[in-house]
C-alpha cells in the first residue's frame, strides 16, 4: 500500500527552524532513512517514526524568511541515504507550511495580575500567526518571586 500524507500540525513553522512538525497520515514505514523533505528550499530533515499513521521532524532553518516576509514551503515525506541526502519522495508535496519570521513582543500590558487568574493581558508586537485552528499559539504564565 503506498504511503499517504493527510495533514501536517502545526501549519506555521518559525524561520529560525526547530519547530517539531508531526505528519499525520497511513502506512508510514519504520525505516532509518524516513526523512522529510522541503522543496522549496532544498533542505531535509531527519524524520523520526511514531507509527504507521505518525512520523515528526525538526523544521530546517530558513532565513530568507527574516528578509522577506512569511511565505510558503512544500513539506513531502522522503528516503534519504544514511548522510541525509534526499534520494526520492515516499509522498511528494504533502502540504504547504507557512514559515514565519519569530514574532517581536514590543509590550504586555498588564505586566502583574492577580493568582486566582481572570487578568486580561494584551500582547503587542509584530509577526504574530493569525490561525485559530494552529495549536500551537499559546501564552504561558508562571510566577516569579
């Protein structure tokens, strides 16, 4: 049966590269040469089997993406030989992923709420991922003190 590729979490990934990317689909195989494969930028990247329906991978670094703006890139599920180089797609362009430059937080407002929670904070900046369905969008308090 040939491998299939249905979807890709999360949609967005960060110029810089280091986003864990799951590819979600069937008949993954158990190999050691499972790579993922970008094409618009010529990179792959070390996939690592969950399963037959899952196999995450590292996002490569893109930095043409701080210059520029977002934009989109390819994301196919590969073989490659024992020194990562791409030797042939097991599922070509799976799905398109939105690659981002890192977002600039210029202010939080209120910097100080309370414990029992229920503080609405405001968060300003640029390059924010406007994607409500991307899970992957969170903020993250903890105290201090």
């Amino acid at each position: 049966r040939p491998v299939t590729v249905e979807s890709v979490t999360p949609r967005h990934m960060s110029s810089p590269g280091g986003t864990l990317l799951t590819l979600h689909g069937q008949d993954f195989p158990d190999v050691s040469s499972l790579c993922c494969a970008f094409t618009e930028v010529q990179v792959t990247t070390t996939a690592t089997f969950l399963n037959t329906k899952s196999v995450t991978c590292l996002s490569p670094a893109i930095p043409s993406v701080e210059a520029s703006g977002a934009q989109l890139v390819s994301l196919g599920l590969a073989s490659c030989t024992s020194t990562g180089e791409f030797s042939g797609y097991l599922q070509p362009l799976v799905s398109q992923i939105t690659v981002t430059p890192l977002p600039i937080i210029s202010s939080i407002f209120p910097s100080r709420g309370v414990r029992s929670a229920g503080t609405l904070v405001t968060i300003s900046g640029a390059n924010f991922i406007d994607d409500v369905e991307d899970s992957s969008i969170a903020c993250r308090f903890s105290t201090i003190g």
